[in-house]
C-alpha cells in the first residue's frame, strides 16, 4: 500500500508559484515514489538510466523543445549543464508555472546549478525518510500548526489527539524511517538489516566515491562508524581527529559531506540570549536513528532502552520529527538551534521564527522531576518566550507550569 507523504501539499502549493520545484534528500527516502504518486500523468525521466541520460544529454534543447512542461527528471544531479539549459527554457515563459520537478540526492554540482541558473525560478523542498505519521498513514499532526500560529497558548495544546500510539512511536525511533527497509522486513525479518549493510556499502562506495573522488574512502568509512560516538553531543573535532589521524581540517570536510547528503545534521547554537555566555560549538546527529543503531549494532528496542546512547538517540529522534514537520508547512523563516550556556543550563531545540524563539526539551523518561524544567524555566525568563514544550514518553499532554507544556512523544 503506498504510504502518503505529509511533504505533497506543500509541492503541490509551490507549483502554483514556481516554474521548478526541486525535492532533495537523502538516496531511498522515497523522492522518486512520491513524484511519480503525485504527477502520473506526466513523463518521467531518471538520468541513472543510461538511455534516459543519453536522450536529453546529447542534444537538451531539442528535448526540451518537444517536452516544454509537465516532465519529471530524477536524479539531476547526473547532468549538471541540465540547469543552465532549464533557464533559457523557463525564460522562453516565464509565468508559466508548474512545469517541472527534479529530484536530487545532494552534490556540490545540484546545489551550484540550484543557486547559479535557476535562482527566482525554482523551489526546493528537502524531503526525509518516513516521519512516525507517514508510516503509519496519518496526517500531519496538528501541532505543527500550533507551533507557527501567534495566537496559540499553552492551555490550547491540551486539545490535541495523538496520531500513533506509543508503541508506534517507538518502533519508528529504533527503526528508523528508510521506507524500503520498513515496508519489506515486515515480510521477511532479515530484510532489514541486509538493506542497511547494502545502503552503507552504497553510499559509501558508490555515491561518495562519484561525488568525491579525491577522498579516503577506507578514512571516511572509519570516520562513520566513529561518528555514531559522537551522534547527539556536541561536536569536538579535535577528539576525532586525533581518532582517526587525520587532520581538523579533514573531519570538518567530512562531516560537510555527510550533512550535504542528508544523512547527517548539524545544529548550530542559539546565540541570541544576550544574557548568558552560550557556547558556541556546533551539535550534530544522525537524521535516521535506524542507521545510528546499525553502526552501534543495537539489535531490539529493549536493548537500545538501556544502552548509553539511547537518551541522546531519542532526542535526535524528536528533533528531526519536529523538523521535518515544521518543513511540510509553508512556514519560512525556520531556524533550528540548541542551547548551552557556560553554566550548562541547556536546552535541546529552540525553534526560533518570526514569532519569536520556542525551546524544546526532551527526555525518554514518562515521569518529569522539577529539575528537569530548569533549563525551560531560566531560558523562558531570559528571553520572555510565549511558551516552552517538555517533550517525553508520557500518557498525556499537561501544563507542568503556566507556560510549560508536557507533550507525548505520539502527538507529533
């Protein structure tokens, strides 16, 4: 059964406006699923395939004199020169809209022909693996509209209803959200961690090589498994280095390609809080926990639940569910920060928007002690934001004090 993409409305809205809509992300996230679901109607082109590459690389301009608008091409990034032809194409109508999607996996030649040729005429949307709701085929939560409306209070989020239940919640955390791997392990068990092995050894192997060939593959691959130490905390590049000996230098191109490539995110720190010294280093994770608890070799989710990393691997999991949420709006402006002060009072995820900042904190724990709201409550006072979350496993959203909202790991 297909599964529907929270990220669609959103494509469908910037077509109206746009002439290119371009969805990036991650190899096996879906992105060719879901455009095909979308626009079936349409012809469907993927520049991996050796005949499709060859029939618009050999002469675009004839091509796109006969297919003008409503055309697909997957993987652009395969034919870099396809966006500086795309531009005279575009110009030729230019309030024409809704003529084409692309797709991506990142590489510096898609971002470059993004930002250099089609600059005021295309959108990009970054699609994800599954979020918790689009496995389980449910809509977007309706806390993400809560989240950008400046007329919610904290009592109006005591009316939201849960999308999934706990146990969802928590299958999805240890699984990860890669669709294939998902969808085929629930008929054959070994499915999944065969698809992990073969998606590392991939991307690895084949992507990284192609987009990057001067690089150490044997270091980078080393650098991988290392990194899942470090998934969650802040970022000490020195410590990594001396890891793997390499140079500084070294690790902060690494870990520039992993984010490029969607398979990791780095977090820079919130810094607006002219009232407390912050520090400054930058904070990172794997997007998909699935794949942080292969390279760990984390077997089952009793397992994962007493092991060192699971706090920090839950929180990563709620980070990138709010953010991949917040990103299937059409709210812009989003920034994603955390927070640490010299004093180390912290705060997990600051959404910081034309509204004003709304810290996050998250803890695996069900039950909140009163000093598990330090950090809410000092940051709150600082910067008078409207309101914080306490996000956890509990049964129920609750106001744990006037402006602090408990709310259910399920309801988003």
């Amino acid at each position: 059964m297909d599964k529907k993409r929270v990220i669609e409305y959103k494509i469908n809205q910037l077509l109206t406006m746009f002439p290119v809509v371009a969805i990036v992300g991650s190899r096996q996230c879906g992105k060719s699923t879901l455009v095909k679901q979308m626009r079936p109607e349409w012809k469907y082109y993927d520049l991996e395939s050796p005949d499709d590459y060859q029939l618009i690389s050999s002469d675009p301009v004839s091509f796109f004199t006969l297919n003008h608008e409503n055309v697909i091409i997957d993987e652009a990034q395969q034919y870099p020169d396809l966006f500086r032809v795309l531009r005279g194409v575009i110009d030729s109508d230019r309030n024409k809209k809704g003529r084409f999607i692309l797709t991506g996996s990142s590489s510096p030649s898609i971002v470059k022909g993004i930002t250099e040729s089609l600059a005021g005429r295309i959108a990009t949307v970054e699609m994800w693996p599954f979020k918790q709701c689009e496995y389980y085929n449910k809509v977007l939560p309706e806390f993400y509209n809560f989240l950008v409306d400046d007329t919610i209070k904290p009592h109006d989020f005591l009316q939201l209803q849960p999308e999934q239940t706990l146990a969802h919640s928590m299958n999805v955390w240890f699984n990860g959200g890669f669709p294939e791997p998902l969808i085929e392990s629930e008929k054959h068990k070994d499915f999944y961690l065969q698809w992990m092995e073969n998606y590392i050894m991939n991307y690895v192997g084949r992507d990284i090589r192609i987009l990057f060939p001067r690089l150490q593959i044997h270091n980078f691959r080393r650098f991988l498994t290392l990194l899942s130490q470090f998934s969650g905390h802040q970022l000490n590049m020195s410590k990594m280095a001396r890891s793997l000996e390499v140079s500084v230098s070294t690790i902060k191109e690494y870990l520039d390609i992993i984010h490029q490539t969607f398979l990791w995110r780095n977090i820079t720190p919130y810094t607006k809080n002219l009232l407390k010294k912050v520090q400054k280093a930058n904070k990172g994770f794997f997007r998909d926990q699935g794949l942080l608890h292969y390279f760990l070799k984390i077997n089952d989710l009793d397992s994962l639940l007493i092991h060192p990393v699971a706090g920090f691997s839950f929180e990563s999991f709620v980070i990138e569910e709010i953010i991949r949420g917040l990103q299937s709006t059409m709210s812009t402006q989003l920034e994603f920060n955390y927070y640490r002060t010299i004093d180390k009072s912290e705060i997990d995820l600051i959404i910081d928007s034309r509204l004003g900042p709304i810290p996050i904190e998250v803890k695996l724990n069900s039950t909140i002690a009163q000093r598990d709201l330090t950090g809410l409550k000092n940051f709150l006072g600082d910067v008078n934001a409207n309101y914080g979350i306490l996000i956890n496993r509990a049964k129920r959203i609750e106001l744990l004090t006037d402006k602090i909202i408990q709310i259910p790991v399920n309801y988003i």
